[in-house]
C-alpha cells in the first residue's frame, strides 16, 4: 500500500510538472524578486498515517474500536432492526396475490433457443408449488410465537419474525425460524399486521392477517 500510494503522490508531481513547464514560454525573464520565498516542505502522509495507527495500537484504542463493531455487527445479526410499519393485527382481513410477472427481456436456453419472449406473462406457481405456508409474526410477542409454533408444525410452515431474536428462540424451542430482513416480504405482500400467514390458492397466494382468539389457543 505505501509503495502504491508513493507511485500516485509521484506521478501526481510528475503531472504537475509537465503541466507547469508546458504552459511557460520558452524564453527566460527575470521578473525580479517579488517577496520573500521559503522552502517547500510537504509531511510524509504514509509516516503520519503509519505513527498514529502505532499509537492507537499502543493504547489499545485500535483493539476497543474493532471490538466495539465486531459486538454492534453481532447484535444486528442476533436482533435485526424490525420490519417497520407493522403492528398487532386488530381486525381480520383477507386477500389474494397474484405472483405472475411480465418478462422484461427474452429467456433462451445454453443453444440460444427461446424459452420465453419478453413482454410474456409467467406464473412461478405454474412450475414450482409453495410446498409450506409462511407465517409472520413479531418475535417479541409470546403469544403470537406460541400459536403460530403449536398451530404450525416446522414441516408446514416456515415462521417469519418481524421483530425480535430468531436465534434466541432457535435456541430456546428448537426449531428454525427466519427474519424479514428490511421488509421485503411483508411490503411485497402488503402486510400490514400480524399474525399473517401466506398460503396457496391453485395459481395465487392467499393472504390473511388473523386476529387471535382469547385464551389459549390450540
């Protein structure tokens, strides 16, 4: 790193020297002395850079610092920030979503045979079926994770959080759990309130968001 960043300082010089003469006449002039000179002294980047890393090592700053994000990087894995915009849902409500999509470019296999023309519509679900449903639910409610987790067996359905630690409760109830990272899912569904569950309809997705029932629920 020091030689390339000495091999940029120097060509940037270099530069600027052929700019400077390229820009002069070729004959000389004496234009007097104008004021004072004094020599040009430029600090050594790569040194200054180099003695305050030493100094930080040397303190332990540069240790407490690497520590300090590797432990912020470990929360955010371990509780990522939660899907903004969803709450507990109030009232039921159900709807249905059509996966199919218009092709904005042609499809052709390793020959170059065409498989799909742009502009044509394709539904995923004619190809691959949704083998389980997917629930959502705020990790952080012990009742929303106690009915999606006895209602839904982990062969049935895959347990979304959109908020709290799903490796906490990985832990603690032995089962995978998932996370809806930045909302993707739960914005590409419109959902807006959970518990809600996604499931298939023949060639579309049904979509509900469920009030649970008081009580425990089996």
């Amino acid at each position: 790193m020091r030689r390339l960043l000495a091999s940029l300082i120097g060509a940037g010089a270099l530069a600027g020297a052929v700019l400077i003469v390229a820009t002069q006449r070729t004959e000389a002039r004496d234009y007097g002395r104008l004021g004072a000179t004094f020599p040009i002294a430029e600090p050594d980047l790569l040194a200054t850079i180099e003695s305050r890393l030493r100094a930080a090592q040397a303190s332990g700053e540069m240790a407490r610092v690497n520590a300090g994000f590797a432990r912020r990087v470990e929360e955010r894995v371990r509780r990522p920030a939660p899907v903004a915009g969803i709450g507990a849902t109030e009232e039921a409500r159900s709807w249905t979503f059509d996966p199919t999509v218009a092709l904005e470019r042609d499809i052709r296999d390793q020959k170059g045979n065409l498989i799909a023309a742009a502009g044509q519509r394709i539904n995923p679900l004619d190809f691959v079926g949704l083998r389980q449903d997917i629930v959502f639910v705020d990790g952080d409610d012990p009742r929303q994770l106690d009915w999606a987790t006895r209602r839904y067996p982990e062969l049935k359905a895959k347990i979304v959080f959109v908020s709290g630690s799903p490796f906490e409760e990985m832990t603690a109830r032995k089962r995978r759990f998932f996370f809806d990272q930045e909302g993707k899912l739960t914005n590409r569904f419109r959902i807006a309130h959970v518990p809600a569950v996604v499931s298939q309809a023949g060639r579309v997705l049904r979509v509900s968001e469920i009030v649970l029932p008081q009580g425990r629920e089996g």
